[in-house]
C-alpha cells in the first residue's frame, strides 16, 4: 500500500467500484434478468453516475467501449479471471498484461488471489509481477481478496476475513475488495488489519434496496472504504437511484433510510 | 474487440473464413473422400473465390504455399493445434508465434480455446500473449472459442455457445468463433452475448448443399457475421458452386433457397 | 557469505532483527493479545529501539510504512511467505522482487527456504536467483532456513539443525535464521556448521522474559550472531523493557540475570 | 516447408542423413557389434561419402569432431534426445540451442517430436521455438516424427504414418523423418500427405544389404526424398559399398538389384 | 567436449579434482569424524596441493573462501545440488548461475545429471543451459553423470556407466565423473565409450589406502584420466600423504604400491 496511490479512483479517500466482469466469471446468464447489461453500453452509462469512482471490466470489453467514456469513467482493469465452466481447485488466468492495461487507459489494476487455494502460490507470484508493474505505471492496485479451496470451510468467518484483508495489505494492495464478513464487529477487525490500506465490500448476489443499504452502512461505521458492486446495480431496473442513495452512504455519511428517503 | 480492427478479413463487416488446419487437427484422413485436397494449393485456389475473405492455415502451409497466393488470399494464421492422436483433456500446443505468423504476412490470427478444460487457465494466458502481439502488429484476434472438457456435459448447449462467444468479447477476440447451438434463438443469444464484436459459425461435417446453406441463413439472421468453414467446401466436388451461394447468403442477404435458384 | 556483506544490518558482528510477517504467515490472529501490534507504526516505533539491527517486513508494509523511518530503521525486505490458509506440502511464494526491494530502501533481504520440502528444488532455485540479485544490488542475504516436509519427522534435532545452517552456509546466505535446537552443544554444532557465516536463533512463540534470555545467552555462547525476533517482542505489554535486556545479552555478553537486574 | 530452404543438406532434391545419434538414445550397447562405430571420427569418415548429404549428430560429438570435418561433411544437428534409461511417457530432452548449433556449424537442424504423447503439447511449442530460430538463421529443419505414447496402439499404421508426415508439413519442417509403413501404398500416402515437403525414410534396425536396399527402392519410388540411416551403415563391415548402392537407388534411380550389380 | 577446453583445471590432460560439496549433498554429518574438516579453510588448504587440479565447491563457499586462495587453487563450481533431507526421484537444484560462478573465478562448472531418474529431461535441458553459458566464458564444464532412479536397478553395472560417459559426450561435458564400474573391463569401455572427452572416477566413500589407490590405479590403466574425490582425502588424518600417492599415481603413472612405498 502507498498512501494515496489509489487517488485515482477514489474520492475523499471513498471509493465505489462497479464491477462488470459477470460475462467472463458467471457468463451471459447474470444479464439475463435485465437483458439491456448484456450490452456493455449500458453498464458504462451507469458508471458515469458522480457515485462511481471506477469501473471495473476486462481487456476485450475495455478495448471495444472504454474509448468512449474516457472523459466520463475511470478505467479499473481486472487483469485476472475464469469461466465458472471449470470447475477446478481455484485458480485465475492471467488475461491481460498491465502495460497493455496502460494502453488501453487505466487507472487501476484489479487482481483476484485466492489465498488458501492450491494455486496460492502461483496466484501470489503473479499478483507480485502485476503489482510491480502498476507501481512503474503509477496504476493504483485493487486485490480481490477472496480465500478459497479445498481446506477452506468456511470462506466468510471473521477470522478468515480479517485475514484477506491483511493479504492485501501485506502483499501490496492499495484496496482490498473482500466480502462481508456478517457483523460489524467482523468488518472492523478486517478493516483494522488493513492498517491504513483500503478495505471495500463485495457487493455479492442481488438483495432488496434496504438490506443492501443497510449493509454497506454498516460496513461503513466499521470502517469500510466504500464498495465494489455489480449485480446489486446493474439488475436493477432503475440503477440511478440505487446509485443516489450508495453516494448519500458512502460519501455524505448518510443512514440507510436517509439515503432512501424514508 | 476493437471496432474495424478485423477489417482486413471482413467485407461490409461480414466474414467468410475458409479453414484448412484439419491436417493437423485430424490427420489426411479428413482428405480421403476429396483426395486433391490433401494438396494445399487446391484450398489456396479455392480462397480465391470472391465469397472467402481469408484463408485459416498452420505456419507449415503458409511457408510453403501463402507467397504464390499474396495477392488474392488474405492469411489467418492459427496459432495453435493439437493432433488427435492425443486423446487427453483438452489442450493445443502453440506452433506459432505472432511475430512469424506477421512475418509470413498473415493479417490475422487464429487462436482455440478451450474455456472448461482443465487447460482453459494455460490457453487464456497464452491467448493473452498472442492477443497482444496481435495488436502490435495490427492484426485482427480471431478466437476458435470451443467450451470442451471434464467437466462439461453438453458444449452445444445455448447457455454454452452464449458463454463461448461472451469469452471471445471479454478476452479481446474480434471476432469469435461457435458451434451452432441449434436454433435460431440460441444463436441470437450467443450474437448478443457478443455485444458487438463478431461472431461467426463453425461450418462442422459435411451435410448437404441445402441444410447447410438454410443453417448458414437462419445463423446470420440470428445475427451472426458469417461462417468458418472448412469441410463443407474442400470436401465438395465443387466447392465454387457453394462459395457462390454462401455468398449469397451472407452478404446479399439472400434465403438459402434464392442462393440455390430453387 | 560474503564477509562484512551483512554490515548494514549487525552492529560488532551481532543481529537483533525484528520480525514482523505474522499477518501474513499466521494472520491477524497473532496480533489478537496486543491489538496495537496490529498496526505496523507500533512495531515500526519498536524497531527504532537502538538494539534493533534490522526490521523484517513484507513488502506492503514496507511501501506503507517505511518511508516515515528510513533514518531510523535498517529495512530487511522478507522476499517469500504463505498463509497458513494453506495446508500443502511447505512452500512459500515470492511475493516482492529484489530490484523493488532496493526500490523501497531495503539494505538485506529475506528469504525462506524449506529444505527436504518436496518444493526445495524450486526454492533454492527461486533463492539462486535472489540471492545473485542481492549482491548486485550490494544487499546482505538472510535465510529462514527451515528443513519441513513430508519426509521429515523432527525439525529440531541437532542434526536437522546443523543442516539447516549449513544449507545457509553453501547456499549464498550472510546470515541464516534457524530454529533453536534444545542445547548448547546442539546450537553449538549449527553454528560451527556455518563456518564463519551468521547464525541467529530463531525466536519462536511467546514464553516467559527468563525462559526466552536465558536461551538466547545459550545460544550466544554457543556461537550465534544474535536473534530474530517477533511474537516474543510485540506480543508483549512493554517490548522496550525486553530489548533492554537483550541488548545487554546480545551486544554486552550479559548474562540472561545480569540483563534482567537478578 | 519453405522451398528449397534444404538445399545445403539435399542433393537433386534428394537426401541421405547418416544419423548418429544412438550413443544417446540407445547408449554404447549399439557400437559392441562394431566396435570402431564407438569413435565418432569412424563414422565422420564414412559421412565424407559422396552420398551422405547430412550427418546427424548431438552437440558434444559436433564440438569434439566437426571441426576437422566442415570442408567434408554437412552437419545436421539433432537438437533434442533421450537416454533410454528412462521408461517414461515419450519426451526428449532439448539439449542444444539454435545458436549454439549455428555457431558449431550446422546447415540444419534436427527435433523429434512424439505426437500423440502425453508430451506432445510441450514438444510441438519446443519444435515452434527451434524452428524459427532456425529461419532466423537460413538452417533446414528436419522432423524426426514418431507419433507414439499411451493412447498409440500401432506407430506404422498406413494412417499413422501419413498423419506423422503431415504433421512435419503442417508444423513447419522441410524433411520430415518416418518409419517405413510397411508397404509402397502406405509409403505413398505419406509421401502426398507431406504435400511438397520432403519424407525420408528411417532406416531402423540393422537388415541385410538387398531386403534393406528393397525397401529404400520402393520407398524412393512412392516418392520419398531419399534415407536417414545410422545402424544400417555404421554397423556395417564395410559401410562404403552400401552408401555406393545406396546412392545408385536414391540418386540415380537404379534397383536395388541394378545397385547390388545382381 | 572441446579438445583442451578443460587446460585450466587439468594437467598433463590428467585430473585430480578435490570435491568438498557434502555440506549441501550430506549435511554436516560427514565432517564428524575428522571435525576440522567442517571448516572450509581445512580444505582449502589440502587444494593447494600440487597435485590437485581443481577444487569442486558450492556457491557459498567459493564467495565466502575463495578470494584467499585465488593465486593457490583452480575453482570448479558446482552449480546444481541437493540436501539429503529430500528423499524423492532424483533431482538437484542450480543454485548457482554460470555468470556468477564466473564472477567468483571459477575456471570450471560442475553439473549433475541423473540420467534415468524422471526428472533426466528437465536436468539435462538446465544442463544445456549451463554447458553454453559456461562455452561464453570459456571455462570447462565438468559432468557428475550418474545415472539413478525409479526404473534402474543397478547404478553400476558396467553398462550403466559406460552409458553415463557416453552422455557426458553426447550432451558437451569435456569431463565426466562415474561411478567405478567395479573391474577394469568395465571401466575400460566406459573411458572408451567417451571417445575421445575425459572420464575421472568418484571417489566414494572412504576406504583404505591401499585398496583406494589400487582401484585408482585400476581405472589410469583402464583409459581413465584422474578422479574425482572428497571424503577419501578429507576424512583421513593426513590428507596430504594420500595425495602425494595420488600425485604418484594418476600423474607420474607409479602403481599402488610404489606410491606408498611398499
């Protein structure tokens, strides 16, 4: 972590990244419910919305429409990722290079390690290979910190949590994305072994307005940068709204119901 | 997917390949019925044809025989290839690298990948490599984007042929090349699931004149930018008859009836 | 060994290094007795205590935090690691390249290696490389050298413990880190067995402040270099009182009572 | 196959490879029949015959002997082998470079490669990188192709054979070595699966001067390009009268009988 | 092998080369009986008799001791290596670069090969690499060539290591180190086998004097140009009378029993 490396991509140190990279890691079936976020256009009108401080894609959907919004969107590329085809120990392919991320305009680079896999090892080698080189690029370095695999029980415990978010701080992570570890309590010993880098909360599978508010609130108060979100948006049919109220949470220190006007 | 970066291998954005790696893929058992085909300068003076607007060969082929054909062929070089002497989980050895394939004066290349196979995380970052190159030397990223392997029951299926021509768009392929998961609805899946880049048909084995040309026609109604194929025409005793229907088919929009003058 | 190659990080010959890679190893859990050693200024602010000859960090903490003491810390940069969110055959990826360690200021590295490992081979390999690196970057070299593995009943026997120095000894290492082997006469044979290179004692989990001087005066007169030191310093309520004491066991050959006031 | 990239190693377009490589492969058991084969200067002498138009040796054989023979005799060097006194799935070690071949001499290089072995992936991309570096530097490239390993039942199959031969076409060699396939049909079905690039026979185990020179008949007959031969010459009393019928079958179109004067 | 590319480390085309590599291979067990040979200076002192061509160390070592003896002793490094507390196939990591061996003044590398072990292609494709870079700096390259794992039965049978010499040729050694093959026969082909590059016989463990220098003598006679050996002269109590007979010998071509004066 370098302080204020990720001044990219956030905003008063508050960061809210739309993640759409469900075509690659979950396939078409995730835009079924609301067919126009097939079409990456769509999702890129989203993150032009004040709220979003990055959007997050791959090489092939950054190289076809991130021209088109340079002026409006930060560039987030997540240089790693699988099908859910393979059903294999976890493990994630290299698929973009970071000079080639640089090319294509990026501020920031985006990096999945599943600590705990068998393929720890090789994902922490290549994370370190990334990492250096967004340092001579001045990128800023969001890890996915998400423990997995064969010995792993149970991958949203406290302990487990707290433990991610220490990885990224440890191995060089400006942000760490990690999911909610389900209490207030467990999400600030994350933050607190973050020591000064970021933590932001995975936004997970799609829930009500309320809950989900009321969860990246809670997030918040426990010390919480902000949060990485994609289903929770972009299947909504009416993303700016729920875009208004994440800003009111994350960035005014609004309430849930505050936020939602209620 | 760069929008007109395979402009080289297309005509009105619409796409003929003419593939001729079975040799490597299948073995000269694939020329048995059509013996002349077994000579490569048979399939070069096929791609001659107006309807083709590239030629997929291996390096070997295109050493050999590509410099008589300069001028009246466009070369897709495929990078990559297995023998099927080799019956293990899904693999395909690189037997190419960019910088020669450009050397040889191809303006595109060919790339499989088996997204599920145990080898989908080595093909994707080898794809990486090659995608890359590829942009260097401005030429178009064509992917065989065939889901194969373990752990997958039916690679025919409109959730997988959706899946494989999501991974070419999220990859970085121009243009990506399917199954026929058929019927006309799966196929639009798959076209949209592209989101704008494109999406071509494998021609697969031999069937009649009719069937194939109405399956060519329903694909590119559907949505897709034209076909690969290879067997349908060398294995043909006259292969410039279909060439001149599937011309008609896929860029003069004509029925599969109409290009036959039924 | 190079001799006099480790002069940044010894004072007259001695190491007191300060080891600080438990949230990655062991995760945040170790930092649970003292929350305050959660936060890496606090073990950053010990560091500065005069009988602290280096500080091992991983290489996040390093960027976060180093650049607030570059005149008063000596920085050991700890090049590999693992969680133990993994439970393989011992191995340990490589986390932070030697150029970036040099980058970040550090003047030593560190590194681990598992001999009898089923992944030796490749550890001493990956080692070989950092190790040559160091010296062109003029930095001394520090082994963890921990025989562990399938194949190894006791890592503690004199035997496996006089290997283990010697491993640091053939291998390239200035000073080689190991585990204490239970007597005088077993250290005694491990530090002979590094024949004119450094050997520093191992620290271990937490015991009591006599217990834990009284082993390292063993040690020392035995024929160690010092110690490397982390749970044993920052789990405790008043580190500054210990190292006191060890500097006085370490530097000024007191005994373990002398050094305690007994 | 680039068109007379061979022209150093050929003669009329035809070839005669003294291959002795079998102190590698086989070990010194192959030269006890005859005894002085055990020095490679014997079997240097008999490549100055006007009818061998390659020598096939390893690397330390070049270094130590080609020197006093560059005026008389064209090196071929085999780049890659195995000892058999390793049993495994069929691999073989690369165990010279390119340059370095160029450097010792060489007019050509020479690669096995086992298609259809579990190792067939890893060989092809090692024949890739040889053969490129070889056209960098202007060698002819030659293919031991031997398609063999678990799935294989029968390795001189008319199909097998054919398939092997198109695989040195397709992949890129100017020569591609075959077993014979035991009859003139099969031999032919090889010969036009190369399609332009050349086959030579292997001359496999020692067998008497007419059946040997029969099969070197009808194999120049159903179009190969000529012989690669080790046991059949240097385990042979008098090696210079075969090469004289040799030449007369292979590069004047005379009988086995015709060459044998019967 | 290159004719006299092994000048530095011989004399007189014969080869007495002082292996002292047990640390790494053995562990410090092997220095127990004569303790003071745990102590690098013991045995660098015994290099520096006139009778010794060449001292074989590791890395480590030749950093930390060789600078005092660089106008005294001929360093061969031994580049690859492994602890004895790994028991698994046969395998030895490089641990040393040929550019830095170079550095440190080695006139000569040494590599292991373990022909037949599962790991013979990866060990042979490292030696390829080392056996060139070492050709660059002009030194001599030096083959422990011993043949060993799971599908060998006798490690040496006189096949078995006449086929180790042979490797030693075919893949570029200018001298190779064997087993004794236990009679002159044996030993006879195995030197014959090498056709032309030097074989050195392994010293073993230790022996008696007159049994040693006995089949010491054997081998001369048998074609054999000198030894290899460790533990033979560093385990005795008076090292330098068993080289003065050594000297007697390998260089001055006395028996056994003249060289000890009996």
């Amino acid at each position: 972590m370098i302080p204020s490396a990720d001044a990219a991509i956030t905003r008063d140190d508050k960061a809210l990244i739309l993640a759409y990279d469900h075509g690659l890691e979950h396939g078409p079936v995730d835009f079924e419910d609301v067919p126009e976020s097939t079409d990456p256009e769509t999702v890129f009108d989203i993150a032009t919305h004040d709220a979003v401080t990055a959007l997050a894609v791959q090489k092939g959907i950054a190289e076809g429409y991130y021209p088109s919004y340079e002026d409006d969107v930060e560039l987030l590329l997540k240089l790693n990722g699988t099908s859910n085809l393979w059903m294999g120990e976890p493990n994630s392919a290299v698929n973009c290079s970071v000079d080639y991320a640089a090319e294509l305009g990026a501020k920031a680079i985006g990096f999945t390690v599943y600590g705990g896999s068998n393929h720890e090892i090789e994902m922490v080698e290549e994370f370190r290979e990334a990492q250096e080189a967004a340092r001579e690029h001045d990128m800023s370095v969001v890890m996915w910190s998400y423990p997995r695999g064969q010995g792993l029980k149970n991958d949203t415990s406290a302990g487990t949590i707290a433990y991610a978010s220490r990885l990224g701080l440890e191995l060089g992570a400006d942000i760490t994305k990690v999911k909610y570890p389900g209490s207030a309590e467990a999400m600030q010993w994350a933050c607190e072994s973050a020591a000064g880098s970021k933590v932001v909360m995975s936004g997970g599978s799609k829930t009500s307005d309320r809950d989900f508010l009321s969860t990246v609130e809670t997030a918040m108060r426990a010390g919480a940068s902000g949060l990485a979100v994609g289903r929770n948006v972009f299947q909504r049919e009416n993303p700016t709204e729920l875009l208004d109220a994440l800003e009111a949470v994350i960035f005014e220190e609004k309430t849930a119901d505050e936020a939602l006007g209620l």
